[in-house]
C-alpha cells in the first residue's frame, strides 16, 4: 500500500511533467506562428479600384 506521502510525493510529480509537455508545446506553437514558412507563396496585394 502506498502512504499519504508517497502519493503525495507521485501526483506532484505527474504535475509537474503535465506541466512541463504543456509549456514545451506552447513554445512549440509560438516558434512555429512566428517562423516565416519557406514553402509558403508570397502574397501580393493589388490597390482596389472604385467601380465606374
């Protein structure tokens, strides 16, 4: 049987990995928003005219 402590001792440790993956994948997603993408087309934008 597993005491209070040791428990205790476990979750704070799963926590804590838990913790840990979900800031990994939030720099992971912040770094991949602000790399340009090489592969991606270059928009170019045209000035609107008015309709006659």
């Amino acid at each position: 049987m597993i005491s209070n402590s040791e428990m205790t001792r476990i979750r704070r440790q799963m926590q804590r990995r838990i913790h840990d993956v979900v800031a990994e994948r939030r720099r992971a997603r912040l770094l991949e928003a602000h790399t340009p993408d090489p592969t991606a087309q270059p928009t170019t934008t045209q000035p609107l005219t008015p309709a006659p």
